[in-house]
C-alpha cells in the first residue's frame, strides 16, 4: 500500500510538470518592419486615402518618399519622420517598382 501511494504521487508530479513544460508559451516575435509600416499607414493615411487608391500604383522608393514627404507638410505632425520611413519601406515592399 505504502509503495502504490509513492509510486501514485511520483507519476503525479511528473505529469504536473510535463504539463507545465507544455504550457510554457514562446514570448511574441516583434512585427515585421512592413507590417508596422502598413498599420501606420492604415492609421495615418486612410484617413485620407483608401487602401484601393494606394494599391492602384506602383512607384518606386525614391516616389513613395516623395508623395510620403508632400503628405507629412499638408498636416504638420501627424506623420513623424520615424513613421514616414516605415510607411515608405512598406509601401516599396508591397508597390514598388524596381
């Protein structure tokens, strides 16, 4: 009897921590640099512009950073420099031309 009892909780505890290994998570990976730039746009840019009126064209880098620029002087400090490069790496990784 007193062998069952240890031999019950020895399979316990190890069924406890195999549980508890297989619920350990993996901490979240950092989004991609297009992914930031694509939710800025969605929160900066369409404000103004549909998604299908971007998606429309494709420019290169060098246009995007200019059309980019022209936006960030219509309304001073909505788009800060930072956020103008992700939108811009973004924009070129999903409508640029080469």
């Amino acid at each position: 009897m007193h062998v069952r009892s240890v031999v019950l909780i020895v399979v316990s505890m190890m069924l406890l921590a195999f549980a508890i290994g297989c619920a350990k998570q993996e901490p979240p990976k950092p989004a991609a640099p297009a992914a930031d730039g694509k939710a800025l746009f969605e929160t900066k840019c369409s404000v103004c512009h549909g998604l299908d009126r971007v998606t429309a064209r494709k420019e290169t880098k060098e246009k995007w950073a200019s059309i980019v620029k022209e936006m960030q002087g219509k309304k001073a400090g909505w788009i800060s420099d930072a956020d103008a490069l992700k939108i811009i790496e973004s924009l070129s990784a999903e409508l640029g031309k080469e």
